[in-house]
C-alpha cells in the first residue's frame, strides 16, 4: 500500500510514543497538540507573536533555524488543502510572518518555508502551519 511506511518516510521522531501519534494522525479536526501551545498550558520556544499569529521553535528541528508559524484560531484550516477565501488575509499573514521570522533570526538571505499537506505530504499535525528552515546550506529537490 503507498502509505504502508509512511512514518519511517516522514519522522524523524525520537520517541515510539510520538512515532504512534503521528502514524494515528488524520485530518479528523480534532484540537491538536497547538491548541495547547496557543493556550500556553504546554511551555513553547517563541519567537514571535501577535493577535492572529503564534511562532515557535519545532521541537525536532531540521535546521539550525526551524520554526513553526501557526494561525491562533485554526477556522477550519487543518491544512492548507482546506484553504477558502475567507482565509485569504491569515493566510497573507502567515506568510509575512514568516520573513520576520526569518529576519529575526538572521537567516533572510537564505531559507525555506514549508507546508506539508496531508499524509502523501508528511503533515502529522492537523493545525496548518509554515515551516520556516534554515541556517545551513538547503539541498533541492526536497525529500
Ligand atoms: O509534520 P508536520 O508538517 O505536520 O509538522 C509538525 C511539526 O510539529 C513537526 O516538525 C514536529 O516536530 C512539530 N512538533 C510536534 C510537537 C511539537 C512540535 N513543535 C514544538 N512543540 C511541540 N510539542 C510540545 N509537542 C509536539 N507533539
């Protein structure tokens, strides 16, 4: 079956525990583990927050930079694949923030973001947010 290795594909993950959470992860639009960094009853690294938007560091970086740039109220954007036009303006928003981010952490001459959608995509977390990586040398095509 195509998804038949999907979490050694796609994590990188330290704990079997996490490993099983992410393998059971689907776009059921159950709260996720952001809802409680949002409401701050889990302890987040952040870089950078205002009404709508809320960056932190990924727990498993990627890169010396990586952090994550997430809508504080989800509205029905799981991914972006659930994106409609009345997410327009906090999609705009998402995206500027990540060049702060990026600014913020000196990296604006060279980085990446990244959204992951869906299984086939490796998305394990079913609140959109954007990857921002960097702080190395990026390689292309990206795995
Ligand atoms: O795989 P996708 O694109 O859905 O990205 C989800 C990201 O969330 C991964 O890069 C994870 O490392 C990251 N993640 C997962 C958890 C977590 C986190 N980043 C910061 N803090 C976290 N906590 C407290 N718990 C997580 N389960």
């Amino acid at each position: 079956p195509r998804f038949s290795s999907l979490t050694s594909i796609c994590s990188t993950r330290a704990s079997h525990n996490e490993e099983a959470a992410a393998k059971a992860a689907a776009d059921t639009g159950a709260p996720t583990i952001f809802d409680k960094i949002i409401a701050k009853e889990i302890p987040s690294d952040t870089v950078y927050e205002d009404d709508n938007v809320l960056a932190f560091r990924d727990i498993n970086p990627q890169a010396p930079v990586h952090v994550l740039v997430i809508p504080k109220f989800r509205d029905g954007l799981t991914s972006l694949g659930k994106a409609e036009p009345k997410h327009v303006e906090i999609l705009g928003q998402l995206l500027y923030v990540s060049k702060i981010v990026a600014e913020k952490e000196g990296i604006l001459d060279g980085f990446r973001v990244v959204i992951n959608n869906g299984a086939e995509g490796c998305q394990s977390v079913y609140h959109l947010h954007l990857h921002v990586l960097g702080g190395r040398q990026m390689k292309w095509p990206p795995g």
